[in-house]
C-alpha cells in the first residue's frame, strides 16, 4: 500500500448551535481512537474453510490486506475522511470493514476502544457495541426504498395511490422507527431519545413539510435525506454514508454537504463519506483514502497530499503495472470541490421562456409521441405538477409540453419538482393519467368517439424506461441475458416474446459490453469494444502492400475473436450479483435494445465510473459505430492518456447492429449532474422548486448544456 502521511494545518469549521445534542470532550481518555485498524487483512470467510486452497485466491480474496486505518474520538483538528474509488473497488466493503463486519486476522488487529472506554458504557451503554455506534446509510438502491418492511410498495405505482393499506407508514412513523404493526413495549418507549432531536434534524434535512406524505410517495432526493435523518435520530458515535450525493440536485448537495459539515465539526456524529471520483469533496472533509484495484488502499492521508500524489502518479505512470492501468482513465474530474452555493443565477440562456419552444419556422412538425395539454397533478392542496397558472394565448392553466419524434429533451429541476411524477404519467404508472389531458402516441388512455383507448401493455410496448425506481424494484435473481430479454416482456418477470433477430440484438449488446457486464472478463489489449492499439487503415496514409495485408489480417483475427466470444456467463451470472454499475448498465441497456419510440433515462448514469458513463452515451448516440481509441500523449516528461472517438471496426466491416438512437426515435433524460446529460440533448424543461412561485422554463440550445459550467448554469439558473 502507497501511503502519504502528512499533517494538515488546523481548519476552521462552521459551528453548530442548532443541535442539541452536541458532545462534551472526553476528558478522561481524550486520545482513545473510535476505530483503530493496524496491519490487518480482512476476508468473508474464514480461508482455513477454503474447499481447494488452489482456488482460495479467486473464491474467497484478502480484502484490503495490511490495512491500516484510525479515527480519533476527539481531537483539536477534527479529521473527517472520505473513501473514493470507482464503484467496482469496494467502497462498500471497506465501510462494512470499519463498522466491524468481515473476518480480521490477526483478530486483535481490529478494535474500537472508545466504546469500550468508561464513559461510553456509563453514558450510553447501548454503543458499545460497533453496530449500533457505527452507523452505515447506502444510497445504491440495491433493497429499493428506506428499506425495512411496510416503507414500499410492491409495484412501481403504489406509491401515486390514494388508497392506503395500513402499513403505508408516513415519514414521521418511518422516522420514529413505528413501521412495524405490532411494535414491542421496547420499542415505543426508545422514541423519547428521537423526540428530542426530531424538531431539529427534519428542519436542517427539508422534511419538516413532508411528514404527513407516506414514504412510497417521496421522491429519490427526498429518500435519501430521510435515511440520513433516520441515522441521525438514532445519535451514532460515528456515521457512514456510502455515496450520499448520488441523484441530489445541485442545491441540495450544497446544503447537505454543509449540514454534514456542522455535524462532522462537532463530533456529532464523526462522518465517514464514500464517494466517486467524479464527485465533488466537501471543502470540510481533511483526509482521503483512495481504493486500488483488487480490494487494496492506492492511496491514503491528507486531502491535498493524497490529490496530488494521485495526479502526479497518473501523469507520470510512476506506479505499479496494474495500478498504472487502473489510473488509466482520465482523472479530470477528480478533486473538485462542493461550491459554497449551487447552481444559482440569471444565467445568458437564449432562447427561453415558460412556454414550450417552437419549431423551426417552414419545417413540417414530427408526429407527436407526447402531448400533455394543462395538466396538474396534486395531492388534496399540495399540487406537484402544473401548480402555477402558466395561461397564455387563451390556454388554461398547467403543464403545456410536446415531445416528438427525433427530439432530445432533458428534464431538470431539483429534488420534488414532480420530474418522476411526470414521467410516471408518460409510461401510466400514475393513476391519474386516465383523468388528465394527456395524449401518448397519438391517443388518451380513455376511448375517444372512432378510437379506443390505448392500453398500458401498448404503451409500454413503444417505452424504453431506466430509473432508480425500476432498479429498486427488479427482480434480482434473473439472468444478466433475462434482463435484457425483458424488454420485450409486459411485466418484470412475464415471458419475453423472442426471435431469432431479437436473440442476435441481445447478443451483440453483450459482447459490446461483456467488459462492464462481467466481473470476471479480461479484457484483450486489441479488444474492439476498447481500441487502444488499433486505428483505421484507410487514414493512415501512403503504406506499403505487405503492412496493410498484416493489418487486415490483425483484424480479420480481431473480428473472428469477437463473435466467438463465449456468453455462457450472461446464462448464469445473476442480476444481484453485478456490482452497481454493472447493474446500471444492464438496465440502460434493457431500455435502449428493443428500439422504442420513446427512451426515458431518469438518472440512468448516475452510479457508474466516468469511462463506463461515457461509454454508454457514445452507445445511445452512435451505437457500435464509434468506440474509443486510447493513447499515451507525452509532453514535458508526464505522460497523459488521450481518449478520441472513432469508427469501430464492426461499422468499418459492416456488422452492426445498433447504430444509437434514430430520427424516429425520441429521448427524455433527467439528471442532476451535467456529465451524466448525453450530449445529443437540445431541447430542456426546467421545473421549479416545489411549492415556489418561479415558473417552470423551457430553452433549446444549439450544443449539449452538459459541455460548459456556463451552459448549465443556464439550465438551473433561477
């Protein structure tokens, strides 16, 4: 393990007067470390209990060997810490490693002592025990909801019905731990402890006004703030968040970042954050451990040291072969920090308006596949969607929007504006499409005079539809092959309707993907999903008759691998057992195989590493035309990977085929963070916060809003 250990000068951290429960320093065992991890490697079974010890390796591996890791309990320079890597390096399991879980050896290596200290078992003798001081809240979506029974419902539009069955519980039960119907004596005498800090943690997390609503009908961003708030109420010693700003909006990072930053201030609780390195730093955050490949720490200390060291050693490859090649992928992104504001301002944007943008003037409109005519949406007084009064040119008030055939829209706004409730509209999830003026695909869900109605099965027929909600709620035990199969099903687990074609299109998807898909695939150094030695024969100039023979023979060779490439792996390797990202990509591509008229990516990137996020935008848009070609730039003694798009040699034999989205097709996007927007998007829908009197904004630009901080500006500008 490359270590940097530096110290960092004092920093200085917001107070927090508004918590009540704000710890008093341990004057008796000041220097007693919460975590103390030295030397130590960990596994998830025990290796003596190895069938074979020839396969020991690849069964049950080291996980992060000679680790060694502390937290202080008090100290006159708080050290907050964050755990980044890509999200196959085992943020998640070097988080379960610190709250006391996996196999240590040697098997003291491992303790917690102020929780064994004197105070901890006079004051608050529940803590002692690692579990229940430490806490961890993931936000990856792998059980769907807030987890625990009776806070979900078992279908997809549960959570928009009126009806509520009497385990629907509300987010004040939820957050009172009442979400069992029959709780124990023990249990409703521990809520006086939350009652307490209730007031104060639902004002801080912006859930003061949402207490009533059940939690099935809570939006993503809002579940997540709700488990952070449940974390909180419980008072752990120390909290583990596991990606905590995956799928927040660009103003609640802020405000969350700062709130975690009070907290972690005064010890209450000590935060542990895991993020990815696309993802912004907290400025309070002082110390970093950044994940190697194969479960190993690369690098670790304080947060400047470690940065550097980090972007110096990729430059310059001054590291281990596998770790040069695992810092590979271009760290440009890497080390930015949560702004002090967010995503705030007039912004240049031209043109925009509150009105949908017209067409270009003498071009004949594409058939609408979309047409919401005044909708609104609202629960009793609260009104989600089409709150304010947006009349214009003799029209009523509501949401006026048209999507068409060819169009590329991206629908923004933060946290509950209704941009789910919305989609869940288009693909008639939501009840109350049958009653609003909304026409799919050229007919209303209710028969009109001469047409019938169209069918929920129809719709979703002529929809390719990604989102957290539907990878909360996917069955994880099918296949990798049955998940893509799916797409040609009516319901998550009916028989997909399957040709010869069809088998071929699955196919070709995953062995374009098998290298984000499988786990366990090595990928070629002359892979044609990956490019990094081949280029084009026709570009490259005046060359001699026997160098382009070789060169056609190497691909010849090339082609001939590739469609031999076994996928008995997609046959056995099931949908749980992918990590997150891989899981991400199999429902992006569930969405986009059977080619709908309609594609619907609601934070459809979020969760993946950058390469692989590039990767599947360069599919939506070209298809296996295009791939990447990697090279190694050096200048001025560092050395640099250069990534450029160019023509697969699948396009350059004539073998694909999936060529990205067509002009028959139209694509709705929704993201909060401006590389997870596919470049091909032009048209934007911006809704206003929840509740606020702005009114909802449209705007069309001539290159992708996600290219610029300006152009995305722009788009959230308020």
């Amino acid at each position: 393990m490359n270590s940097i250990v530096m110290r960092r000068s004092p920093t200085s951290f917001p107070r927090l007067p508004s918590l009540v429960w704000t710890k008093s320093h341990c004057t008796k065992a000041p220097s007693l470390p919460i975590i103390q991890i030295t030397n130590s490697t960990f596994y998830r079974h025990h290796p003596a209990n190895s069938p074979e010890p020839s396969h020991a390796a690849s069964l049950n591996p080291p996980l992060f060997p000679n680790v060694n890791f502390e937290l202080p309990s008090f100290s006159q320079d708080p050290q907050c810490w964050s755990i980044v890597g890509p999200s196959s390096s085992g943020k998640t399991t070097f988080l379960e490693i610190l709250r006391g879980q996996h196999l240590c050896f040697p098997p003291n290596s491992r303790s917690f002592p102020y929780l064994s200290s004197e105070e901890t078992l006079r004051d608050r003798h529940r803590l002692r025990f690692p579990g229940h001081a430490i806490q961890y809240v993931g936000f990856k979506g792998e059980t769907g909801g807030l987890g625990g029974p009776g806070t979900r419902g078992a279908y997809l539009s549960a959570r928009y019905e009126s009806r509520k069955e009497e385990s629907d519980f509300s987010l004040l039960e939820y957050l009172r731990g009442r979400t069992e119907l029959n709780p124990a004596e023990d249990e409703r005498n521990s809520c006086s402890e939350i009652e307490e800090n209730l007031g104060t943690v639902t004002t801080q997390l912006k859930l003061k006004d949402l207490l009533v609503l059940p939690v099935g009908n809570l939006s993503n961003g809002q579940t997540r703030r709700a488990r952070i708030a449940r974390a909180l109420l419980g008072r752990p010693e120390v909290l583990l968040l596991d990606e905590p700003f995956m799928g927040l909006d660009p103003s609640t990072v802020v405000k969350l970042s700062k709130l975690l930053g009070r907290l972690a201030a005064s010890h209450s609780p000590r935060l542990i954050l895991s993020l990815r390195p696309q993802d912004p730093i907290p400025k309070w955050i002082t110390h970093l451990t950044y994940l190697g490949p194969n479960l190993t720490i690369a690098f670790q200390g304080a947060k400047n040291d470690v940065l550097h060291e980090l972007r110096e050693r990729s430059l310059t490859g001054e590291t281990s072969d596998s770790l040069s090649r695992y810092l590979a992928t271009p760290l440009h992104e890497i080390g930015r920090e949560v702004p002090s504001v967010g995503v705030i301002g007039r912004g240049r944007y031209r043109p925009s308006s509150s009105s949908p943008i017209q067409g270009d003037k003498g071009k004949t409109p594409a058939e609408p596949l979309v047409e919401m005519s005044g909708v609104r949406i609202a629960y009793g007084e609260k009104a989600i969607v089409g709150g304010l009064p947006e009349a214009k040119r003799g029209k009523r008030g509501g949401l006026w929007w048209t999507v068409r055939r060819g169009e590329r829209w991206g629908l923004f706004g933060p946290n509950g504006s209704g941009k789910t409730t919305i989609l869940s509209l288009i693909c008639s999830d939501h009840p109350q499409t049958y009653s609003q003026p909304i026409r799919l695909f050229g007919r209303s869900r209710l028969p009109t005079p001469g047409q019938p109605g169209i069918s929920v099965f129809d719709i979703q027929n002529r929809i390719g539809h990604s989102s957290p909600e539907i990878h909360a709620f996917f069955p994880k035990h099918l296949t990798v092959r049955q998940v893509l199969e799916n797409a040609w099903a009516d319901t998550f687990l009916g028989k997909p309707q399957l040709t010869g074609r069809r088998d071929r299109d699955v196919d070709a998807c995953l062995r374009w993907f098998q290298a984000q898909l499988n786990p366990r695939f090595s990928l070629p150094e002359s892979s044609l999903t990956n490019h990094q030695t081949l280029s084009n024969p026709a570009a490259s100039g005046m060359r001699t008759t026997a160098r382009k023979l070789r060169e056609h023979q190497a691909m010849e060779l090339e082609i001939e691998e590739f469609f031999s490439t076994d996928l008995d792996w997609a046959d056995s390797l099931r949908f749980g057992d992918l990590p997150f990202s891989a899981q991400r990509v199999a429902l992006f591509l569930r969405a986009v195989i059977k080619k709908p008229d309609l594609v619907i990516l609601d934070e459809a990137f979020s969760g993946m590493d950058d390469f692989i996020r590039d990767k599947c935008m360069l599919f939506l848009e070209h298809g296996e035309t295009k791939t990447f070609t990697g090279h190694l730039k050096r200048r001025e003694g560092k050395v640099r990977e250069v990534r450029e798009v160019r023509e697969s040699i699948l396009s350059m034999v004539d073998k694909v085929r999936f060529r990205g989205l067509n002009d028959e097709q139209a694509l709705i996007c929704v993201s909060h963070v401006k590389e997870e927007v596919p470049g091909m998007v032009r048209e934007w829908l911006t809704l206003p916060e929840n509740g606020s009197s702005l009114p909802l904004k449209f705007g069309r630009v001539e290159h992708p809003p996600s290219r610029t901080f300006q152009d995305w500006r722009n788009v959230w500008a308020r």
